[in-house]
C-alpha cells in the first residue's frame, strides 16, 4: 500500500460508514414517525391542524 492508498482507503470507508449512519437514522425516523401516527390515530379526520397558519398570507 502506497502513501496514497492509505487516505484514500480510509476516506472511502469514512463514507461509507457515514452512509449506513445516515440510513440508520432515516430508519429510526420512520419508525418513530410511524409510532407516533398510530398513537395519534393516523389519519383521523379529527384533531389539530398543521403548522401552515403562517405559510399563506393576503395578498394587498
């Protein structure tokens, strides 16, 4: 192995575990999000609305 292989090695398995991180993250996200829709009914047409009070604002 050369002097250049060495940073190169490294930084690619760098990567690749900042990877399987980020997939595992995403993983736990939908899991929890999941969860917490069942709890709150799921889509059950009852219940607070969104956050999009401020998104749309009157036009003059």
């Amino acid at each position: 192995m050369s002097a250049y292989d060495a940073p190169t090695t490294r930084h690619a398995e760098l990567l690749r575990q900042a990877d399987a991180e980020r997939l595992a993250r995403r993983a736990r996200a939908a899991r929890t999000g999941r969860r917490a829709a069942r709890r709150s009914g799921g889509d059950a047409p009852e219940g607070r609305v969104g956050g999009l009070r401020g998104l749309f604002v009157r036009a003059a």
